[in-house]
C-alpha cells in the first residue's frame, strides 16, 4: 500500500482508522446508557492519537450530543473545520482567552475561584461554563464544601450560562473495589440535590469509560466514554468485568515498511551500545520508525513487529528513527514490505504491558505529525 501525505508524497510510516469499528463502539455505548442520557465523545489529546479533526468530524455525523477538548485551542481547532456540536474545554483555560470561548461557542470548564471570578467582566457575558467538583481524586475541582460560595458567586452572574456540573471517579475501573467510587459518587449525589435546590437545572455527569461501563448509577444525564469509544478497555478489571458481554473493537494500526534488510553473522553486536546480537546467524531488516514517532525506547530488545504475519522481535535499542528487527525466520522479507507496529496482532495492551505502561500512553503518544488514514 502506498500512502502519500498531504503534498502527495509517499509516506513511511502511518495510522489507519477503522470508522467502522468506531461506529460499532459509539453505538454499543448508545445501547449501554438509557434513552435521554447525552454522549459526549471525548476528543481531547489529538483523540487519543486518533487524529482531532477527523474523529470529531466522524462523532459528529454518528449524532455525539457533545464533544470535549483539552484546552481552548483545540475547541478553536474543530470550530475551524465545520465541527458545529457542543463542545466542553475540559483543562484549564487563561482568563485573556475566554472571549474565544464567547466567540467560538465553546463551554469552559470552571474549577477554581481565580477563573469564577474572571466571569465578573461585563465582556463575557452570555459564556457557558461546567462547573466541576473535587469529589476525592484530588486534582481538578471544588471541594464540596465550597458549594454555598460557588453557588453565591454563580447567583451574582445572571449572564453567565451554567450548562453543566460534573465530577471524575478516580478508581472506576476497578469493579472488585468500589468503595472509593460509591463514596465519590455519594458526595456528588449531595452536591446534585443542593444545586437543584437552589434552582439551577444544569446537566450532571461523572462517568468517564470505567464509570460509564461498570456503574450504571452515574450515568446522570450525561457518559464521558472516551479510551472505549476507541476500542481499548480503561483497566484489565473492566475488560474482565464486561468482556463476555460487551464488544470494544479497537479502530487503530499503525504500519511502516521494512527499508532494509541485511544478513548478519552471529555474535555481531547491533544498534547504540552494542547491546544485542543475533545467537546465530541471520538476517535483519530496519523499520524506519523510532522513539520519535512515539515507539517507545522501553521497547528496547523486548518489541516486536508484525511482518508479513510473523511477529519480528526488536533487537538492541529503539533509536530515535529506526528499528533493528530479527527477520531471520521471515525468508521472504524484502524492502518495500508492510510492517505492523501496532495492530491486531500486538495491541496496545500488549505493547504497553512490555513498556510497564498504560494503554492510554501508548496510544496518546503517537506523533501527531504522523499521517492518520480514515477508512
């Protein structure tokens, strides 16, 4: 297969995209969540490597009710390519840039004093804001013991947009270990009733994919899938937990091509330091692909590719560029032929188990300059 970047030049090294396995994921959680209950896509991080625009623009024709970005200029990002849905900035975002969000029809994310109080400026009147509580992961939120300040400030902004309120379990994908989640999603729960109380009608949402799959009772008005729509279970626990009867298809390959192949005698030493060799005599080919590219150097000696369907063991160390990989069973390996870094084969669980990492990091780290295939 040829594939040609976007001035129609032959490129090394790819990522194709599977819309259909995609399509299967979003639908499979349409049928999880109960009628009424909102989707929000999570796009954020180049969608986990998946390629921003083209993943938006693929949730966007199945009917995704939201989308959610990491920061302002990727919500920037999707208004600029015909992305017309809500979308949710989920990080942080300067005060300076949210007339953008104004502009743009972007909602922000608000979780600290310092940004509720910027939404004093008569100029941003008409924003939409979700506000989000620290329900015990610690990171990004009020406590909720802030709420009666929050909602005080919130009822001095009568031209500021309330769309939402929303919490993210820290320990969902463990189903054997609910504890910390049913004490989250209590809390939440008292945070829920008071706003209502109070008279906001904003949505409520906590369930990330672990939430969303395994904890039924904090789908609220809105799921956050976001790993699963791709394919890929948050955590091994829930894999367990909901394999037999639910079906994730992971959407993403990423091939290259063998560049070079040599034969080597045995004993010879190859790549920086001199690391490894080959115990008899053989053949090697190179993979001009590298730490660079997102292959990570963990993988030193411990990789491995798929060439024509037969695993190639990465042999010395990942370079910043290439590959060393042990074809000496594979005969008919030649230049030119398609390589598997990443795939069916050997996927990101398995990849990220020999890197002592996450599925999500293996995934997310894919450069984003790498050319990705919509098929």
């Amino acid at each position: 297969m040829s594939v040609k970047n976007d001035d129609n030049l032959a490129v090394r090294t790819w990522i194709e995209i599977d819309r259909g396995a995609l399509a299967d994921n979003y639908q499979t959680f349409r049928r999880l969540i109960k009628p009424g209950c909102r989707l929000m896509a999570i796009a954020k991080s180049n969608a986990y490597g998946h390629g921003i625009i083209e993943y938006a623009q693929l949730m966007q024709e199945l009917g995704a009710d939201w989308l959610a970005v990491d920061s302002i200029l990727e919500g920037l990002k999707l208004r600029q390519n015909k992305i017309t849905v809500p979308i949710l900035v989920l990080g942080y975002t300067f005060p300076e840039l949210m007339n953008k969000a104004l502009e743009n029809d972007l909602s922000l994310t608000i979780s600290n004093f310092e940004s509720l109080t910027v939404l004093t400026d008569e100029k941003l009147a008409g924003l939409k804001i979700q506000i989000k509580f620290d329900t015990g992961m610690h990171r990004q939120g009020f406590f909720p013991d802030d709420l009666p300040k929050v909602l005080s400030q919130l009822k001095n902004l009568p031209k500021i947009k309330v769309e939402g309120v929303f919490t993210h379990l820290a320990a969902a994908g463990d189903p054997t270990a609910p504890e910390a989640t049913l004490k989250q999603l209590a809390e939440f729960e008292k945070i829920r009733t008071e706003i209502l109380a109070q008279g906001f009608k904003p949505l409520f949402h906590a369930a990330a994919s672990s939430g969303a799959l395994l904890y039924p009772q904090a789908h609220y008005d809105l799921v956050r899938p976001g790993i699963s729509l791709f394919g890929l279970w948050p955590s091994l626990e829930s894999k367990a937990s909901c394999a037999e009867k639910i079906d994730l298809k992971p959407a993403l390959v990423w091939k290259s091509i063998v560049s070079e192949v040599k034969n080597l005698p045995a004993h010879q030493p190859v790549g920086y330091d001199l690391t490894e060799s080959l115990p008899a005599a053989g053949r090697i080919a190179i993979i001009p692909v590298g730490y660079w590219h997102g292959y990570d150097r963990s993988l030193s000696g411990t990789g491995r590719v798929i060439i024509k369907g037969q695993p190639a063991k990465v042999l010395g160390r990942v370079s910043m560029d290439m590959l060393i990989v042990d074809v000496s069973k594979i005969n008919e390996a030649t230049v030119g032929d398609e390589a598997i870094l990443l795939g069916s084969d050997f996927n990101a669980e398995q990849m990220a188990e020999l890197a002592q990492t996450t599925n999500y990091e293996i995934i997310t780290r894919l450069n984003p300059l790498i050319k990705r295939v919509y098929k």
